[in-house]
C-alpha cells in the first residue's frame, strides 16, 4: 500500500457554497435588506407599545403591607356596662345610636369588644365580633352572645 492508493473511512464534508449557486449565499437565507436582514435584528412586538401606553400601577407607596379591609372598633366592656342597661341587645347600630361607636361615610362600622373592664349585667350581643377574654366574661355574668 502507497500513500497515494489510501483511502477514507468517512464522507467528506463539502464547505458550503457562496454566491449564486450555494444554499446560504448572497442573503444567507434571510430574504431581502434592511433591518430583518441585519444580525440581531428585532422588531418590537405591537402589543408592546399598546402597553407602554398605559398608565403605570404604581402599588400603594410605604403602605403597601397594611391590610385595606376596614378594622372593627374597638370597645370595652366597661363602656357597654356604662351605657346600656341590663338585659339589653347590643349591637353595632345600638352602639351607634348611643354614640359609642363612629358613623363612616355614613355607615356603621364593624364593632369588636374586648375584655377591659368589668361585667355585672347580662347582656346579648349580637353582630359583633368578640375577644376570646370578653366571651368568657358575657357568658359568666350570664349574657348570650350572637352572630
């Protein structure tokens, strides 16, 4: 065997062509000019301007972890004591109507009562919510409380 009589063991690969007759020749596949044909070329979605062109959700600023929801003023049961009389329904527009509790635009607001103070008259409470220390002390002087 001489160096001339060699042969190979796999197909050679064929450099592409260029120019007319080659497959990635002249425009290399990418068609005509301008931008489509340029590398890194990128034409910006339409969707995307109609975007832009909304006005931007800003969140709601240094406050943004407080909750929306209105919170339940509170009051005590040594103010209900005070103001009603035993055997009475407290309730958030009986509440209202005594003054303890602010209107809101016009509205009621949602009432929590809590432990502080006293009980000696029975009351049934209804539409409020209730502590856990102020059930207690409802049902031991012997009122009802409701939902």
């Amino acid at each position: 065997m001489q160096f001339n009589n060699v042969q190979r063991k796999t197909q050679r690969k064929r450099a592409v062509q260029v120019g007319r007759g080659g497959t990635r020749g002249k425009t290399s596949g990418r068609g005509t000019k301008g931008q489509k044909a340029r590398a890194g070329h990128k034409i910006r979605p339409e969707i995307r301007d109609l975007i832009k062109k909304l006005p931007k959700l800003r969140g709601r600023g240094t406050n943004y972890l407080k909750s929306v929801a209105v919170k339940p003023t509170a009051v005590n049961l040594s103010v209900v004591e005070a103001v009603f009389k035993a055997g009475d329904k407290v309730t958030p527009s009986t509440l209202a109507a005594k003054g303890v509790v602010p209107k809101i635009s016009g509205k009621i607001s949602p009432v929590k009562i809590l432990a502080a103070g006293e009980l000696t008259k029975k009351f049934t409470i209804a539409g409020c919510e209730v502590s856990a220390g102020a059930r207690e002390k409802i049902e031991k002087a012997g009122g009802k409380i409701t939902p």
